[in-house]
C-alpha cells in the first residue's frame, strides 16, 4: 500500500503549512491506512521504485521543503522498515511501528471479513490524490 501512502499524504499535507507537522500528519496517515483491510503488492522493488518516483514528482512539483513532500515522506518512511532483515518476522525479529503488528495491520470489517481494498481501487484513488496535488501546488505557489 505504498502508493497511496505517498499519494494520498502528499494530498493530506498540501492543506498543511508546517513542514514538521505534516510529517506528524503522514506518521498518523500511515497508521489509519494501515488498519484498512487492504491487498499488497508483492513486488517490494517495484513498488519501491514507483515511491520514488512519486515522491520525486511531489518534491520537484511542491517543493522538497513543502508540507505537501514532508506529509508523503511520513506516509512512507515507517514501511521502510518491511524491506528490512533485522525487523522481518520471518527470521524470528519484530517490526516497530504499532500499525505493522499482525492485530493491527489490515483488519477485516466483521460483516465483510474477505474484503480487502483492491489494488485498482488504490490506483484510482492515488491518482486522484496525486493529481490533486499537483493542481494544487505549482513551484512559487507552495513552500
Ligand atoms: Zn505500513
């Protein structure tokens, strides 16, 4: 779910004017979009890339000090710490963020325990948050 992290916190960020706060901010977004019963992407490395990507665009188009880059950069920072050895639970170790912990992480809905948001569902919703960004902040107008 790495995608709408960054999208949708650098959308959330944008109504910001603190660059601090908003990192704050997408530290708590990472978290509520944690708890939604969601699909993830297997290909860790490609959706790596895709954030990258992102967040280049968001920086580059707001501005690398913007509440708008420092919200998606929240968003995104505590699943670094999914592509680590030292915190993978396979090899017995355990992930730090709260939202990371098996009761936490993509809870079900009990009267639709199977549904999971689907990775189109997240696609369009990212798109529609990144474009609302990008219409929002033009280099000069934000910080
Ligand atoms: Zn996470």
């Amino acid at each position: 779910m790495l995608v709408p992290h960054t999208c949708l916190n650098a959308a959330v960020g944008s109504a910001f004017k603190k660059p601090l706060a908003a990192a704050v901010a997408g530290l708590a977004g990472h978290a509520l979009l944690d708890l939604l019963p969601h699909k993830d992407i297997s290909a860790h490395k490609a959706e790596g890339m895709a954030v990258l990507l992102l967040l280049g665009i968001v920086g580059s188009s707001c501005g690398w000090s913007s509440p708008a880059f420092w919200c998606a950069m929240g968003g995104v920072l505590p699943d670094v710490e999914q592509v680590l050895p030292w915190t993978d639970p396979k090899q017995g170790r355990r992930r730090y963020f709260p939202t990371h912990s098996p009761g936490l992480h993509s809870l079900q809905i009990p009267r639709a325990p199977r549904y999971r948001i689907s990775l189109l569902e997240q696609t369009i919703v990212s798109g529609v948050s990144l474009a609302a960004v990008l219409l929002r902040c033009r280099p000069g107008k934000c910080r």
